[in-house]
C-alpha cells in the first residue's frame, strides 16, 4: 500500500470540505457541488446543488444525490476501497478505468471485466509470466490474476476450484474463458508439455465451428453451454483434461430467427471445401432455396473468411488427432444435412419430400437407399427401440407433420455429429495420470434479449433456456456471496449489522423450474414452473400455448393493478407473448411462446438419426458412430463428453449421472422439457462440490460486438464510440449482478474465515517462541485458547478479527496481511535451511576430494610398478596370447546368445500378437459391460422409483375406493329414507283426500271458495315434494358419476 504525501492528503481534505456529489439522472450521473443553505430555506426531501459542468444552481430530490470520492481514487484497482460506495461512484470508476484501457476491476473477491471488443496487448506470454506465482495483493487486476488465485489456492487447499463466468450475450465470457485455459496450462506445464496453449487454442476452434453462430446481439455467439476441467498431479502440472458440453441449441440447425446464421460450420464447409470434397459432397451446384435457411456465403469477403476458417478448422483438428476418415464422416453427416434442407417436405397429403434428386444426394452421403432414409424419416416409431413416454399416463400421440420430421432427423444427425466431436476431442485430452484436484471452468451463452439489439421479435424457447441457466448461475452467486455468510454469521453467533442492504435471490428461477410435491401430472392448484406446465399440456388432450401462459399467470402473474418492480412476470401487449424480468428485474425480456408445446414432445425421427448412422454402408461412418452413441458417452441425449480417462472425470461423470438418476428425476428424464432443469442440476452440482471463483463479463455497449465484421476490425477502425461507455446499460448490469450488495458485505462483514486448528497449523510459524515451547506435534486440548494465545502474539488489532465457535473470522484484508507475514517468515526459514544444505553439501564435497586424492596416489604407484615389469619377456608373452584365448570363447558365447535370441524374440512377437487381441476382446467386453451396468443402474432406479410412484397411486385407489363404499352406505341410508318419505307423503295424501271427501259431504252448502284454498295448500305441498325428490336424486346421481370417473381415472394409470 503507497504512502501518501502531504499534497496528497491536503488535496483529499479540500474535496470532502467542498462536499462534491453525484447527481443521478436518466442518462447518467454528473459532478456537483452541495450547497450549504440555511435550516428551513429548502424544503424537505430536497437539496440545493450546483453542477460543475456549467455552474447551473438546482433543488433535487436528496434520493438523486450520492456521494463523490477523491480524483485519487477515479481508477482505484479495487472498488472496495471507495470511501463512499454507491452506484454513480462506481460507475464512475469502471467509466474513467475503461477510457484509460483498464478493463479489469477488482469487486472483492470478484472480478468485473468490461469487454475491450478488441484482443490488446495485455494478453500476451510476457503478461502471463508477470503474474506467475504471484499473489492477488501484488498485480494489477486481470483475468489472469483470477486463474493464478485459483491455482494457488488449489496448490495450499488441495481442494477443486471452480471459476464462473456471468454476463449478458457479447460480453466476452468465452474469450475470458479461452485466457484461463491459456494462462494455467502455460503456468502449471504437464509432462511433455502434452496439455499445450496450441491444443486449447485448436479446441475452441472447433467448439466455435460447431457451436457458434452469428446473432442480432453477438457476431459470434456460443448456443451451448460447457465445462472444462483441468485434473492436476501431485507437483501441481496438467495431469489431465475434459470437455462436457450441455443445451445445445439443435434447433438453429434447422430454425433461427430472420437475419441471424446457423451454424459457423456450415458456412466455413461451403467456402473452404477443395474440388474433390466438393464432388464428394456433391455441392459443385447449390440449392436455390433452403427448408432449412442454410445458403452459401454470398460476398467474396465473406467466402475468402469462411475459407480461411475452414483451414484453420481441419488444422485444429489434426492437432488434436482427428484422422481424415474421421474429418470425412463428419463433412459427409454435415453435407447430408444441408441436402436433406435441399430437398424439404411435402406440407400436405403424404410425408415424403419434396425434391427426391437431393434426398437422393443425402441418403448416398448417409450411406443408405433413398427408401431407407425416406423410412426412418417420415415413419412415426423409433426403429429399434421400444416406445417410451416421458409420464406415467400417456398423452394424445398426434403425428408429427413431414417438415417436423425432416426437422427432427436434421437436428439428430447433428446433434450426433457434435457429441462425436466432444468425444474426439476428450479422446486428445483424457489421460491415466494419477491427479489429486481440478479447476473447473464454466461457460454458459449470456443473457439473451432480443430487443436489446433493437429487433422487434420475441425471445425464443432456446434463448429462455440459455437465461435460465445464467440465472441459476447468479442464484449460485447469491448463495455464495449472501446466504451461505450471514448463515455462517448465525451459526457462530456473530451479530453483524448490514446497512443499505437488501440481498433477496431473483424470483425469475422459481417462475420457470419450480418442482410441484405432486408425483403425478395433474392439474392440481400447486404452484408449478413454466417447464412442469409445458410437460403437463403437452399430455393434455386440447393443451395449447394459450392454457400454458393462463395457467403460469395464475400462479405467478401480476395481482390487480401490480406492474414492473412488483412482479417479474407480465402480459404482454401481442397475443402468446410474456415478459419476464431477469437479473432482478433489470434485463425485461419479451418471450413469444409460440409453438412453444412442440419442445416437450418427443418425435421418434429423432432417434433414428443414431441408428441410421450406425447402420450406415460407408465403413468410416458407421466405424465412427457405432462405439459412441452408448448411453456412457451421453446423459439422456443431453450431456455430451462422460468420457475421462483419469478418477476424478469418473467421479463427476457418475455425479452427473447421480442427478439424472434419482427421485423424480429417474421418471421425468425423458421429458425433453425437464432435461433443461436436470442439466443445470447436473453443471451446478458439480461446481457447488468446489470453492467458486466469480468472474462478471459486462458488456460496454449493446451494439459493441454486434455485425458481421470481426471485434478487432471495428476496434482498430478507431471509431471513438467503442471507447465510451453506456452508463444505463452498465448501471442496469452491475444492478442485477447485485455487485454492490456484494461489495457492501464485504467490507462490513468478515470474509475471510479459517477453522482453529487449521489457523494455528499454517500460522504458528510467525510465533516460533510458542512453537519452541509447546512443540510442532504438541497436542492442544483447547484449540480456541491455543488461537488466542497466537493471535496476542501477532499483536493484530481487536476490529479486525472475531472469534467465533469453531472458527476465526477477518476483516478484509486482514487474512492477506497475514500471509505476507508468513511469505517473509518462511522466505527467511528457508535461507537459513538453504545455508544448511550448502554447508552440509561442502563438507560433503572435501570427504570425496579427500577419497579421491588418495586414489590418485594408488594409481601412481601402479604405474610405477607397471613400468617395472613392462620389459621383461615372460610378461610380453602373456599380454600377447591372453587376448586370442579369451576371443575364442567370446565367439563361441556370442553364437549361443545370437540363438537364444532369436527364440526368444518370436516367442516375444507371439506373445505380443496374443496379448494385444485380448486387450482389444477385453476393452470392448469391458466398454459393452459398463454401458449394460450404466442402463441396468438406470433402469433400477427407474424402476424404483416408478415403483414408489405406483405405491403412492395404489394408496390413492385404496383411499377412493374407500370413500366410494362409504358414498354407497351412505346412497342407500338416502334411499330408504327417500323412501320412507315417500310413504310418508302417500299416507298424509290419502289421509287428507280422505278428510276433504269428509268435509265436502258435510258441508255441501258451504261456499266453493274454502274448499279451493285448501285445494290449492295440497297441491303445493305435492309439488314441494315431488321438487325435493328430484334434487335429492340429481345430487346423488351426480355424486355417483363422479365417483365412477374417478375410479376409472386411477385404474387407467394404475
């Protein structure tokens, strides 16, 4: 930390005695100064300023106004150090840091990077060894300092680390990603430098092909989300590595929004291909429309790109070991897709296409007949494979139309190509080193919001799958930052006081993955997430978009008169159109739902994909595709790359595997719309296993990375625009990113936080008299009394630390201060070691002078001797015939050994050959054993749990039929006693007919108009009974039916 001088702390004190202020407003803030007014003269709630840029005098709302810092901290490294820290100070900071090209910023223990759109000159090998080995507190925040913090902690905790990358769409995650992955396999090494920045660099070269694509919001946008996992050693070097790749967007294969791309692979494949591969692929003429949308490049600068791509693509690939038959089967699958575009489907009347010659060209490249492919296209049942349903009751089955199954194949035939290329590129990275830990990388595509790049269209399924899985990210953040520390507070009784803070987790999660207790798919009342409703109406019969959006917005929905800041759920002015509020209701995205059902039903055509393959007559493509498509490589045909050749890829693939395969799960994994939770689940389970390591991507400008032309192209056009900052979209940003909160728990909390016993191990080493008297392996029976005594010893200030029940809790700062202490203390200890072994080592090197000096002596008196007797006669003949003895029984020795080798060599060549056919019978009995016992273990425990499930509903019955007997006790009691009435009725009607034949007798005379009143009182009590009679038996009737659909509706699923 720099001392300031007398100038400097003069000048501070004359900015806080000028009171200056930041006056916030929509488009940003400005410098002002507070004016000093008399009590009474402004009224209350207001505030008199003056702003700096033209002297303007004005009363504002006290709420406008936040507090400014010193010039000397415009471009403070770590925003933690602002004196006053509030949201126009901050942005303040990142806007005067990002002119002065210093896109990085410490937040606390975060990092916030502002994308520079362009690649300068920081992230270069001289940068990197610059940070190499040192700690957070000695460089300048960049991305680099985040992977040294990481590896260094993993080296002192030998525990796996985790860094995760969060950020709207364009903001730089995957690039940032890509420097991680360059900085720690350059720093950390691997033996025979197998694990090199050129094998990286080549694996996302290929990752950007096939999973990339040009949006209205990003050039060149990621549509799937994976993991990295380096696997290191024992020393700390790469000892292994693995890619798993989830929510990978298939549809754009065959759908994507009006003026966005599909893949990059296919343009890079059309340009880049030479005049035998184009023959190959038959695409020496184009199709002049597309079912699809796929279309070659059209100008020449474009096509000169995309050529250059495909170069640089086919060169990566043979980096990584990718052969030229494996290349060929995947241009083959990638051509037939583009043809089957070509060809399209008939719209009405039979399924079949609708342009047979370029089907033609798609089954040839499959390695099929026209009418095998036209099969496993345009017929409804999987071939070979049972039908299976995602629920226990079975749905309406309403046959998909020609053009859904045209799409569905496309899509498979992809999907298939793109977990082979994971599975190549794991086959290059896997290795069977022993490894101790691992640092997991994650990258998801950022938040999607069409509007943000001015286009008037609603998000699609896929983007609000890619949102929901940065929310879950953010809701990690949260987590991490808030609930798991005040927990932590709670549970070592630390009152700790948090002032302007309100960390609340987004409600935006719950509205789409909320689970329901329920085990049955069923209209019940329980609030359930957009992803259970999309199952549910896909199984209904008359399920529309309509009763999906009616339904969520009955349980989520604004109450009446509720708008934005009450709710994060609102209608929308367009017809099956919501909006939804991401990041806490500072990123509004606009969703069109429309078709929005088909995504939670399963279309058979696109299991036939795999098969086809497989089956295929070309021998590389069928080589290729036949041993990967098992259920060990893919996780519910949605995680790719299980494969890992070290224990600890074993150990994620099976947690991963873990979350697919128990509770509810087991049941719903084949709903294709609970896949999307189940994969997050997967990703977040295992990252929540390591100490996470947040790095938040902001984007600058919402057009900074948007166009067809490269980031580096705009940037070195020198546009002064990319150097400026959009101060709303960066304040709404850092809003939801909820930064600040995070800042503001840092400093007044204690974040830093260490167990008893594991304090006084690392630290006792600045306390040496406390270690000479009680003794390295002394045993403490009171650890917190052992802490304290350590801690009077350092002498650190009370504030700065709190003792809690089991564990020692720091100011920030506090625990790095510390850690300097024990550099410095163990940087002496082993000078002092270092002396030690130099003298030992001297002193070791005089004994063998000493050993050597008297051989020298031995030797000259040997040859003293030996000149003595190299004359004499007798010792000539010696020296002369002893030699040719000794060469005869060389030769006849060497002739026997020549024999005996030979034998054995073919004996070794027979071996060999026998040892290697077993290892080949052993690895695919072993590969077939493990993907039986993976689908065994699926099974089971789908099995099991369908069981519970059947056990729950048999309960249900039981519990029915019971009320059903009592209703049936209960309809007789009813009958008899209706019966019973009735008698009753018929006796009090004779009785009184009786009486009024009596009474007309007797008073013939009397006047007709009494006897017409008591006419008139029985006839109303009749029909008030005949009315009771009816409604008892209506209400009972009505009562029986119900009865009657409900034991039929339970035995059904039953």
């Amino acid at each position: 930390m720099l001392v300031k001088t007398e100038d400097q702390i003069a000048a501070e004190q004359a900015w806080y005695s000028t009171e200056k202020v930041w006056l916030v407003h929509k488009d940003g803030f400005s410098l002002a100064t507070q004016q000093k007014s008399e009590e009474g003269s402004v009224p209350e709630g207001k505030v008199k300023i003056r702003l700096e840029n033209d002297g303007t005098l004005l009363e504002v709302d006290e709420e406008d106004v936040e507090k400014a810092n010193p010039p000397a901290l415009d471009r403070v490294e770590d925003l933690v150090m602002l004196p006053y820290l509030n949201e126009s100070s901050v942005m303040h900071c990142l806007r005067q840091r990002y002119g002065a090209n210093l896109f990085h910023t410490h937040t606390g223990p975060n990092m916030v990077v502002i994308n520079p759109v362009s690649t300068p000159a920081m992230y270069s090998e001289k940068v990197m060894q610059m940070f190499k080995g040192c700690r957070r507190e000695d460089v300048a925040p960049h991305i680099y300092g985040v992977a040294q913090v990481a590896y260094r902690r993993l080296l002192t905790t030998r525990q796996d680390q985790a860094i995760a990358l969060l950020g709207r769409s364009g903001s730089g995650k995957t690039t940032n990603c890509q420097h991680l992955l360059q900085y720690l396999v350059s720093v950390a090494g691997s033996n025979g430098k197998v694990y090199s920045a050129e094998k990286w660099q080549a694996v996302y070269t290929i990752l950007e092909a096939f999973g990339n694509c040009g949006t209205s919001m990003n050039a060149n946008a990621s549509r799937f989300s994976h993991l990295v996992s380096l696997d290191f050693d024992q020393a700390g070097q790469v000892a292994s590595a693995s890619v798993q790749t989830m929510l990978l967007e298939r549809s754009r294969v065959t759908r994507h929004p009006e003026a966005e791309t599909t893949f990059n692979v296919f343009y890079y494949l059309m340009a880049g291909a030479d005049g035998s591969l184009k023959n190959e692929l038959h695409f020496n003429h184009f199709a002049e429309t597309s079912a699809f949308g796929i279309v070659p490049p059209s100008t020449p600068e474009d096509k000169q790109k995309a050529a250059q791509q495909f170069t640089k693509l086919q060169a990566a690939m043979k980096v990584l070991g990718i052969s030229v038959e494996e290349q060929r089967a995947c241009w083959q699958t990638l051509g037939a897709i583009y043809h089957l575009g070509a060809a399209g489907a008939t719209k009405a009347g039979r399924r079949q296409f609708a342009r047979h010659e370029w089907g033609q060209k798609a089954s040839y490249l499959l390695g099929c007949t026209l009418e095998e492919l036209s099969s496993s296209i345009f017929k409804s049942q999987a071939r070979g494979s049972l039908p299976r349903t995602s629920s226990l009751r079975p749905g309406p089955e309403e046959p998909a139309t020609a053009v859904e199954c045209l799409e569905a194949m496309a899509s498979g035939l992809y999907s298939e190509v793109f977990t082979l290329l994971i599975s190549l590129i794991n086959r290059a990275l896997k290795s069977s080193q022993h490894s101790l830990c691992s640092i997991l990388i994650v990258d998801t595509p950022g938040f999607q919001n069409p509007r943000q790049a001015s286009s008037e269209r609603g998000a699609v399924f896929e983007e609000l799958c890619h949102n929901y899985a940065q929310e879950r990210l953010q809701e990690l953040f949260h987590e991490r930052t808030f609930v798991q520390e005040l927990e932590r507070y709670k549970e070592e009784n630390i009152d700790l006081v948090l002032d302007d803070m309100d960390p609340r987790p987004s409600l935006s999660v719950a509205v789409v993955d909320q689970a329901s207790s329920q085990t049955l798919v069923t209209r019940t009342d329980e609030a359930r997430g957009l992803l259970w409703l999309m199952e549910e109406e896909a199984l209904q019969p008359g399920g529309s978009e309509d009763t999906l959006l009616d339904r969520l917005f009955s349980y989520y929905g604004p109450a009446e008169g509720e708008s934005k800041g009450h709710t994060l759920l609102l209608r929308s002015e367009r017809s099956q159109h919501f909006l939804l509020g991401h990041s806490h209701g500072t990123n509004w995205v606009e969703y069109d739902a429309r078709g929005w059902l088909s995504h939670a039903k399963q279309n058979p055509t696109s299991q036939n994909a795999a098969n086809l393959l497989q089956n295929s007559q070309k021998k590389n493509i069928s080589g290729l595709f036949a041993g990967r498509t098992g259920s060990s490589l893919v996780l519910s045909g949605s995680i790719a790359g299980l494969e890992g050749g070290s224990q600890l890829a074993l150990r994620r693939a099976t947690s991963m595997r873990k979350t697919f395969n128990t509770g509810m799960a087991a049941v719903k994994k084949k709903s294709l719309s609970i896949q999307i939770k189940l994969q997050v689940d997967a990703l977040l389970d295992t990252v929540r296993k390591a100490r996470v390591h947040f790095v938040h991507c902001l984007l600058p400008k919402a057009d900074a990375v948007r166009g067809t032309g490269s980031p580096e192209a705009q940037a070195e056009s020198g546009d002064p625009a990319l150097t400026q900052l959009d101060v709303a979209l960066l304040r709404a940003q850092f809003r939801g990113s909820q930064l600040l909160d995070a800042l503001r728990i840092y400093r007044q909390g204690y974040p830093d936080h260490m167990v008893f016993s594991e304090f006084r191990r690392r630290f006792d080493v600045l306390a040496p008299h406390l270690t000479k008297k009680l003794g390295r392996n002394y045993i403490v029976k009171d650890e917190k009394r052992a802490v304290e005594e350590l801690l009077e010893s350092l002498e650190l200030e009370k504030s700065s630390y709190h003792m809690g029940l089991s564990r020692l809790f720091f100011r920030a700062g506090t625990l790095a201060k510390l850690e300097e202490l024990r550099d410095d203390q163990t940087r002496q200890n082993i000078t002092l070691f270092q002396a030690s072994c130099r003298g030992y080592l001297a002193r070791q090197a005089f004994k063998k002078r000493k050993v050597q000096d008297l051989a020298i002596r031995c030797i000259q008196k040997n040859i003293k001797k030996n000149r003595g007797v190299k004359n004499w006669p007798w010792w000539k003949l010696f020296t002369t015939v002893r030699p040719l003895v000794e060469v005869q029984l060389t030769e006849e020795q060497i002739h026997g050994k020549d024999e005996e080798i030979q034998q054995l060599k073919a004996k070794l060549e027979k071996l060999e050959k026998e040892r290697s056919e077993l290892r080949l019978n052993t690895d695919r009995l072993e590969s077939r054993v493990a993907e039986l016992s993976t689908e065994l273990t699926d099974e089971r425990n789908t099995g099991e749990s369908a069981s519970r499930l059947l056990e729950a509903e048999t309960m249900e019955r039981l519990r029915l039929e019971k009320d059903m007997e009592e209703m049936q006790v209960t309809y007789e009691t009813m009958k008899k006693q209706m019966e019973s009435m009735e008698m009753e009725v018929m006796e009090a009607r004779l009785i009184r007919a009786s009486e009024l034949n009596g009474q007309m007798k007797l008073d013939d005379d009397d006047d007709d108009d009494d006897g017409g009143e008591w006419k008139l009182k029985y006839d109303r009590a009749i029909r008030e009974t005949e009315f009771t009679k009816k409604r008892l038996q209506q209400e009972f009737d009505d009562k029986l039916d119900t009865e009657q659909q409900s034991k039929r509706h339970l035995e059904r699923k039953v």
